[in-house]
C-alpha cells in the first residue's frame, strides 16, 4: 500500500444490529464477543487472543490473462492488507468487563451502568473492540458467493472491483444516526 493507492471510505450500516444480535446469541457468530461475554480463563503474563479466519486467495485464480509479476504484486498487496486485523487480547477480568460494558452501550446507543450519557469515555473504552468488531463484520460481505448482508451493499461493490479493507477507522463519521448505526466506524478500503 502506498500514499497514491486509490482507497475510499465506505460505512458499516447495520453493525451495531449485528452485534446487538451477536450479544443476543451469547457471543455466537463473533469470536470478540465471544472472548468479552465469557470469563478470561488466561492470566495477564499469556492473554487469550482470538485468530480471526483469513481468506485465502488462490494466486492461479488471480493470474487470468496479467503478466505473472504484475499478479504476484497484486497477490502481495492482499496479502499485506489482510494480516492488518490478526487477533484480538483481553488482559484482564477488569478489562474483559469494561470493553464489553462499552460495547454493548455503542450498539444498543444507551449508556452504560452508572452513566448518565453515551459519551467519549464509552467510545473511547470500547475502541479496541468495536474495530475488531467492524473487521468480523465486513467478512459477512462477499463478493464471489453474491452473499451480503443488508447494510454491506456498499462494501460489496467495492469488494467486486478488487477492494479490500485494509482498516478501520474509529469514529469517522460522528452523525448521530450513523453512530445509531455502525457507532461510527467506517472501513477504509484499498484498491489493489
């Protein structure tokens, strides 16, 4: 990736619905949450980290009619955008509780215990989380099974013209019914 690479932002509609529902399911179908909502069986000196699957892409499929070098290059690229979200770490009971306290006020847009606001402590205590939240989230989006995920359309589109998310940004767009709806978040995507 370099500076002149094209790249855009594109939102993250419906994430705070998915990990509403996520929660709903006691963790099921994201393995952050799943980490949050259950007790750190791990002390502090070997935290727990989550692997999130990679996808795997084949270099003979990428190759069609380009100069093999030009598809090596192409195939680097990804590869380099796709280990950017590898694990996520609780350090700690406190911490574990915290993070999901944090979490599940972003998505259900209700302060947290004891709080009056959803304010910039709550965003700023579920950061960590909430963007490896929106990692999870932008793999329910692909473009060779035609499978989307109402909210990813956007993602899809740019997925079918050879985009990858390559990060996530926090609190890129601060619009009150876009915070409702993804707390913020926005995938940035890169062309390669």
């Amino acid at each position: 990736m370099n500076a002149q690479q094209p790249q855009a932002l594109c939102t993250l509609n419906g994430l705070c619905d998915w990990v509403k529902e996520c929660l709903d399911e006691n963790g099921k179908g994201s393995t952050v949450l799943d980490v949050l909502m259950h007790e750190v069986e791990s002390d502090s000196s070997s935290p727990q980290a989550i692997e999130e699957e990679e996808d795997e892409h084949n270099l003979n499929e990428e190759e069609d009619d380009d100069d093999s070098t030009v598809a090596v290059e192409k195939h680097m690229s990804k590869q380099r955008i796709q280990n950017r979200s590898k694990s996520y770490t609780v350090q700690n009971e406190t911490q574990r509780q915290l993070k999901l306290e944090a979490i599940t006020a972003i998505a259900t847009s209700t302060p947290r215990p004891g709080h009056s606001v959803l304010g910039a402590g709550t965003y700023r205590d579920g950061r960590e989380p909430w963007i490896h939240l929106a990692w999870e989230y932008t793999k329910l989006c692909s473009p060779w099974d035609k499978s989307c995920r109402t909210g990813l359309e956007e993602l899809m589109v740019y997925k079918s013209r050879d985009g990858e998310v390559g990060a996530i940004e926090h609190l890129a767009h601060k619009e009150e019914s876009y915070l409702k709806s993804a707390g913020g978040a926005m995938a940035r995507v890169f062309f390669v």
